[in-house]
C-alpha cells in the first residue's frame, strides 16, 4: 500500500444540506423536550407502539449494547491505530479529528442531559439524547471514515450500509428495551451526523495542509 491514501470523494452541497437539516432537527427536538410539546407527545405515543412491536427481549438488549463503550470504543480506536500504521504515524492529525468528534459528543450529550432532564420510559431522569445511540454512530462512522481512503468503493459501500444497519438496529433495541424515547435516539443520530461531518471537513483540512507544508531543511555537514 502506498503512503498517500486516495481522497474519497464528497459531494460539500448534499453535506452541507444534510448538516443544515440535522441542526435544524436537533434544535426542534431539543426545545419540544424543554417545552413539553406536541412532538414530544407523539413521541411518547410512537414508543408505546413500538415497544408493544418489539421482538424478543434478547434481540433487543442485544441491539442496545452496542453502543455500550466497551463495544463501540474499541473499533474505534483499532481503526485509528490501523491508519497511523498505513501513514506510519504521519496520519495522526485525521485520528485527531475523530478523537476530539468523540470527546465532543461526549461533552454536548451530557450537558444537554443535564439540562433537559427527561424522564425515561422506565422511570428516572437524564434520557435525551441518548449517549448510547451517539456512541455507536460516532464511533462506527468515525472508525470507517478514518479508513476510508485505503477502501475501494464497492467495499466502501458495504460498509457504510452496515453502520447505518447498526445504528439504526441499536436505536431500535434501546426503544424496543424502554431504554429511551424514539426521539432521544433521533437527535443523536442527527447530533451525530453534525459531529462526523465537522471532524471530516477538519480531517480533510489538515490533510492537505500537511501535504503543503514544505519539508524540514536537511542539517548542512560541518
């Protein structure tokens, strides 16, 4: 394998829609659940039904554990040390970029935990967003983004398919449990998508800046 990853290719004006209409969702969410609104009703309504829906309990708690650290942070973390072994240590900056989206996450969902306080379906305080849901997007988007550009495309599809197929399994196996709302699952799935975009668009950057950089002078002989 060479030193210099392939670019993936993007498409800046869908990803800059889709960051647009996450913010916006996010935001919604967020003041429905401080204001106990109408959307947060019909949340409580869709979980009731889909909890009602829900296959085995094994199944379930099975899905929900995903996004328990243990599970997420370790493919995170064989990801990046992947890619600072193909770059033999010169790709640090991108494996930066996704440490600091999942330190982020950390920090944004438990501040607004803190500060909203909704009460979970079982009981208790603390529920949106859902740590757990935010956990397995960023940790399993920012593992295969991390890797990316050593993908062929084919492969890259399949995989990105397959952590939408877990993120999606996993929100589902927390509401299904009771664990969360469905809407504490959404908003950090669009939490997600703001913190995996920001942390690309960085790794990008610092990509190319050190590309640019000129070379340190060589020592001249004595």
């Amino acid at each position: 394998m060479t030193d210099s990853p392939r670019s993936p290719s993007a498409v800046p004006v869908l990803r800059l829609i889709a960051c647009l209409l996450c913010g916006v969702l996010f935001s919604l969410s967020t003041w429905q659940v401080c204001a106990r609104g109408q959307l947060v009703r019909w949340d409580e309504e869709l979980s009731d039904g889909m909890r009602a829906a829900a296959p085995s309990r094994t199944a379930a708690e099975s899905l929900s554990d995903v996004g328990n650290m243990t599970v997420a942070l370790p493919v995170l973390a064989a990801a990046m040390a992947l890619a600072l072994w193909l770059t033999r240590g010169r790709g640090w900056r991108p494996v930066l970029c996704y440490v600091s989206a999942m330190v982020v996450m950390a920090l944004v969902v438990t501040g607004v935990k803190s500060w909203t306080d909704r009460t979970g379906p079982l009981g208790g305080g603390g529920f949106y967003p859902s740590g757990h849901a935010a956990t397995t997007t960023v940790a399993l988007g920012g593992a295969l983004l991390v890797v990316a550009a050593w993908l062929p495309r084919a492969l890259l599809v399949v995989a990105w398919t397959g952590v939408v197929v877990l993120s999606l399994g996993n929100g589902l196996g927390l509401v299904w449990r009771g664990y969360h709302w469905p809407l504490d699952v959404v908003a950090s799935w669009c939490l997600s998508v703001l913190l995996l975009s920001s942390a690309a668009a960085f790794a990008r950057r610092t990509s190319r800046s050190a590309r640019r950089a000129p070379p340190p002078a060589s020592e001249s002989p004595a």
